[in-house]
C-alpha cells in the first residue's frame, strides 16, 4: 500500500509539472536536501535551498517551455522512515527552429517520512547539451550560462 502510495506522488508531481507547475516538487523537499543534476551545463550542478531549486525550475522553463515527462518505470523500496525511488521517463519538447528534444532521464530519489531528501538526475548529457547550444544559438544565452548552485 504504502509504495503504491508514492508510485501515485511521483505520478501526481510529473503531470504538474507537464502542467507547468513545479512547487509540488519543491514543496515535497525536505527542509534538509540534496538535488544533484549531473554535468557541467546551464541545468547541472547541486542545489541544497528551496531559492535555488526555484531558480532553477524557473530557468527549466524558460529555456525549454513546453517540455514534457512520460514516466516509464517508478521502482519503490523500504518503508517510509527510508525511502528509495528510482523512475526512468522520458523528456521531449520543443525546440527553437523546429527541432524537438528528446532524452531519457534517471532519477535516483530518497524519501524519509514523506519528504525529498535527495535527488540523483541522470540523463544523456550530449543530447541536453545540443539542446542547450540550440537554445542559445536561437538568442537565449542564459542556455550556456553556469549552473544554478548554493
């Protein structure tokens, strides 16, 4: 029951954010957490702060507006006191002159009673980085800009 119960969050948190609407996610962080995005790219980089993790939703929409998450997998183990949610889903949307993005992504999630206290987020990283250089060669130089981190 219980990790039927958080296959259903994870669902719930991805379809607002589809919906544009990325404070359920933040709202579900703990007041300790760690939020690690793998690579050295606009997108990457460890936030620990409500602020930054904002800041960096904001920035995901901004430069790709319209991106979309399909979950394919969500694998839940251990009770609610330690939590372990691994989901593989896949990223697209729309990119400047037509092109479209496309990715795989991994998230390697720990929960402890309820609350995100670390995140993990894996994805092709050349496949982001293109989309990012299309993002800027289109005009939007915050595409190239360092990572958000505190």
């Amino acid at each position: 029951m219980y990790k039927r119960f958080v296959r259903a969050k994870v669902r719930s948190t991805f379809e607002s954010i589809n919906d544009g609407d990325y404070l359920p996610m933040v709202d579900g962080l703990a007041p300790t957490f760690e939020y690690r995005f793998h690579g050295d790219h606009a997108l990457g980089g460890h936030r620990t702060s409500r602020a930054a993790m904002v800041r960096w939703w904001e920035r995901v929409l901004r430069l790709m507006p319209g991106v979309r998450f399909s979950i394919d997998d969500i694998l839940v183990n251990g009770g609610p006191w330690r939590t372990r949610v691994a989901v593989r889903s896949h990223v697209s949307g729309p990119l400047p002159g037509d092109e479209h993005y496309a990715n795989t992504v991994f998230q390697f999630i720990s929960l402890r009673w309820g609350k995100v206290t670390s995140v993990e987020t894996l994805e092709d990283l050349q496949v982001l980085q293109r989309a990012l250089h299309a993002v800027a060669t289109a005009g939007d130089s915050e595409a190239l800009a360092d990572p958000i981190e505190d």
